[in-house]
C-alpha cells in the first residue's frame, strides 16, 4: 500500500460524485425540508455541501474538514459567502464548537458521507484518525459502540451528532455502510429516542465509490418525537420504491418486521448449531480425491493412513446442492487442545506428512494456534462425529440446508465458514431437516437474516430458531421431542466451542 493510498483510507478520502449529492438532496426535497442550518461534519471537497447549500436557502451553513487544502479550494468555490463557514479543523474536536454555534430552536440538516474506515482497519496502518481514548467513556450512549472492540469511525460522528442534537427539530442524511445505519437505529431503539421517521436507501458503492461494501443513504428526522421502532428500506437511492421494514424486537434488530409478526419463531435451539472445522491450513489437511489418489494444495500425492481422514465438503460444496465428495481433510484431533503427540505412534505415515509441512502450521497467524499442541485444529468435539449432519454455508446468500448421511461410515465434515448441526439416528435428522426447509423457518429466517452481510447466515441466528414452535405448528411436536430430548443434555464437556466468529 502507497502512502498516498493509506493516508486516503485514514482519512476516508474518497470524495462523493456529484450525481449522488444531487441524489441526496433530491430525497430530502420530496421531504420538504426547510433547514435554517446546514452542518456537514466532514465536507471534504464540498459536492454535498455545494448540493445541499444550493437547494435549501438556510441562513448558515458549517463545513469542517480537517484537511486544509480542501478548505481553501472550497472557500474559493463559496467565493468566501458570509453565510457559509468552512472551517479547517478535527470533528473529533468540534462537538462543542457545534453545540454553541446551533441555536436550539432552529431546524438544522446534518448532512455528509463521513470515512467508512474501522478504528481496527486504522490500527493495522497506524492511523491516528480516531477520537481521544479517554473521551470514549466519557461520551453517554456512546459506549454501546466504543464497548466493542471494533466500531467504524463514520459510526461515531453520527452518533455523536445525534446524541447531542436530536432533542432538536433536526434530520440527519449520511452516506454511511449498511450496517452502520442499523447500529445507530440499534442506538436509537435501545435508548428509546423519540423520531418522527427514518429510512435507509441503499447504493451501489461499487459505483460510486469503487468500493465492495453494502453501504445506504440513512435518514432520520427528529422533527416531531414519536416513540418509534421501525426503519423504512427502500430498493435503491435511485428507484426508490418501498421494500420492506426493519424492526425491533426483544433488543434484536429485525430485518423484516413485518414479516417477522407471522413467523416469530425467535427462541432458542435444542440444537447446538456449530461452525465447520477450521485449521488455516488447507493447502496441507484439505486433499483432493482424484483418479484414487489424495493430492494436497501443493500439488503432492499424499499417502497416509485412512483413520485421521474424513470426507469434506465445501461451502460452495453445500450451498449449491453438490454434495459427492471430493476433498478429503485430516481431522488430527478429537477435541480442543488434544495432544497430538499421539499421532507419532499411531499413524506414523500422517505424523511424517504433517511434520513435513510443519512450516504452514507454524505460520498460521490467528492467535487462537499459540501454545497449542502441533497441528491443532479448532472447532472440533464429540459432535464433530456424530454421524448425520445438517449443514448451510454461511457465506451464500440463499438458504439451502444440506442433510449429509455418513460416507463410507465416516461423518462427512464441513469448513469453518459452514454452520451445522449434528444428529445420531437418521429419523432425529429428518424431522430436522423437513422443519428447517418447512416455509415456516424460511421465512422466519428470511425475516431475520440481512442478506447485505457478508457473512449472513451465522451460528447465532441459527441458534435463535425455536424448531419445537414450528414442530407444534405442523401438529408434531411430540415426535419431535422424543426424537431431540437427548440433545437437551448432549455432552457438556464437548459443547466447548470457542467463539470464532
Ligand atoms: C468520504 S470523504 C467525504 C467528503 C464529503 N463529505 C463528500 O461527500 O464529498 C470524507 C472526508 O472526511 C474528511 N475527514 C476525515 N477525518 C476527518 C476528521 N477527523 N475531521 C474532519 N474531517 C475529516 C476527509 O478529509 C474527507 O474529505
């Protein structure tokens, strides 16, 4: 990465083309919208001020921008108009200066596209662009955000804007990611803030941008105060047409709200819904099977004992319906932490494989290897074993269970970006698998999942279907019970799964 390139992401610098500005500004027209003051937080080279400045007659506008260059040429742009301040200086900084500068009483249009950069994406270019530590805990509300290890810095000013300006007749309208817009909904709808309306039009970012995340223009208006729980989603910023709802529910943002009122199967799984195996290493343990042979990511032909290899299947494997296999991966141990010392003894020929690609192994960066016994693998317990599997890919977006009945008298296993659940007898598997596909927990889930996540199909909303509900619903819950009653007290020393994703 060029300097150039990381001083850019640090500062977020990738300006909005005008025809989105103009796309802004059109929605807030068909509002009607009067603001007295216009506050862009982070105005960059102007395009949404210049917008916004020539649609609404306010009586003052504010652009603060922390870099200079950007704040002469604007000032040049506005030819130094009275009414419009641009000032150079650190938002971070400038709440206070807002705060005095905002009359109470007035209409004011917060308005911007702030850095859609993480402080975790900072950290990892030593970027400096974040707020004060110590103001963190300081910050009321805030902490729901700065609480996490993780949170976006566009995700901050919003908040920050909002918490200390909604008790105001104000509408915030920000270029922002997808899931920033719904944290600050969350914000909002944890705190019980009064709103009269908000809505998310989503845009291409790869357009407008170049950029491959799911991001919107979020709006909300705290002009009148109602104690709202819903967020309109419209198709897109250009079409406009009304999607779908999100909604709350039990501190849980929801998707689809509505559709979630006829499908509230939300509750808590008999099953233990868990991610594939993982090992970071797949070059070495992942083999595939061709003409006979076990051939590994580099191309060798590798010749070890069968007992530590298992059938495999892929995410795109499970997502597309292909499941004959061909991959095989070696699950070299049993349980978390397991000496595989024991392997040296026992399986000579996969100990001298493995140690011959010992390299891979001590290269792994995720710190969740360290300390632990060679070639460990994570995601792994008494269930990995179980023989009959229901798995979904949890990278696609499209719903599709996959029931997996052993291969050769091995369980078929899964990669980490899969989730699944493990059952001992083909009758308990099949009454699982025709609830799980039933249109009840379709749209149940449909209700539930955002599809824009990258990620969208995880062990926690899995986790959250109550299956006897939507048994009872088909009249068999009873046989349901009776088939899953032993999963209520399933090994306890094997549930040890740690919290990978
Ligand atoms: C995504 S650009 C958007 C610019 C402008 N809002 C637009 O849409 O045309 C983000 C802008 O935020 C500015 N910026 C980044 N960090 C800032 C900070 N701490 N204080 C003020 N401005 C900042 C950057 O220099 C950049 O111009």
């Amino acid at each position: 990465m060029n300097i150039q390139y990381t001083t850019k992401k640090e500062y977020g610098d990738f300006q909005t083309p005008l025809e989105l500005a103009n796309l802004m500004i059109n929605i807030l027209k068909s509002k009607k919208v009067k603001p007295e003051i216009i506050v862009e937080p982070t105005c960059g080279t102007g395009n949404i001020l210049i917008a916004a400045c020539s649609a609404f007659f306010s009586c003052k506008s504010i652009g603060i921008e922390i870099n200079n260059e950007y704040c002469n040429a604007l000032n040049k742009t506005f030819k130094n108009n009275l009414f419009i301040n641009i000032i150079n200086a650190d938002i971070f900084s400038s709440f206070n200066f807002l705060k005095n500068e905002i009359v109470k009483t007035s209409n004011c249009l917060f308005i911007g596209n702030p850095p859609w950069v993480t402080n975790s994406g900072l950290s990892t270019i030593n970027g400096t662009n974040i707020p004060i530590k110590e103001n963190y805990k300081e910050l009321r509300g805030i902490d729901a955000i700065t609480g996490k290890s993780n949170f976006d810095i566009s995700e901050y000013i919003i908040t920050k804007l909002i918490e200390n300006f909604c008790s105001q007749k104000a509408i915030f309208a920000f270029l922002c990611k997808t899931i920033v817009a719904r944290n600050i909904l969350k914000y909002i709808w944890d705190k019980n803030i009064p709103y009269k309306e908000a809505e998310i039009y989503p845009i291409d970012s790869k357009k407008y941008f170049n950029a491959a995340v799911d991001a919107c223009f979020f709006v909300i208006d705290f002009a009148q105060k109602k104690s709202l729980k819903e967020c309109h989603v419209f198709d897109s910023i250009e079409n406009k047409n009304k999607k779908n709802n999100l909604g709350f529910f039990q501190g849980k943002i929801i998707g689809d709200i509505d559709k979630f009122k006829s499908y509230n199967y939300l509750g808590k799984s008999d099953y233990v819904w868990r991610n594939g195996i993982k090992h970071d290493c797949s070059k070495v343990m992942e083999l595939t099977i061709e003409k006979g042979m076990l051939i590994n990511g580099y191309g060798e032909t590798v010749e070890i004992e069968d007992d530590l290899l298992f059938p495999l299947l892929k995410s795109s494997d499970i997502a597309n319906g292909n499941i004959e296999i061909r991959k095989k991966v070696i699950v070299s141990q049993r349980y978390i932490g397991e000496d595989t010392i024991l392997i040296k003894s026992k399986y000579p020929k996969t100990w001298k494989y493995l140690n011959s690609h010992i390299k891979d192994f001590m290269n792994r960066k995720s710190s969740i290897y360290k300390n632990k016994p060679l070639f460990s693998i994570f995601s792994i317990g008494g269930y990995s074993f179980f023989p009959i599997k229901i798995a979904i890919s949890g990278l696609y977006k499209h719903l599709s269970f996959q029931l997996l009945l052993p291969e050769q008298n091995k369980s078929i296993m899964v990669d980490d970006t899969c989730n699944y659940i493990a059952c001992k007898t083909e009758a308990e598997a099949e009454i699982i698998y025709a609830l799980l596909t039933s249109p009840e927990a379709i749209n149940y889930l449909n209700s539930i999942i955002f599809w824009d996540s990258k990620r969208p199909i995880t062990t926690e909303i899995l986790n959250s279907i109550n299956l006897l509900k939507i048994a009872d619903k088909y009249h068999f819950g009873m046989q349901y019970n009776a088939l899953s009653s032993y999963n209520k007290s399933v090994e306890k020393e094997n549930v040890m799964q740690m919290a990978l994703f």
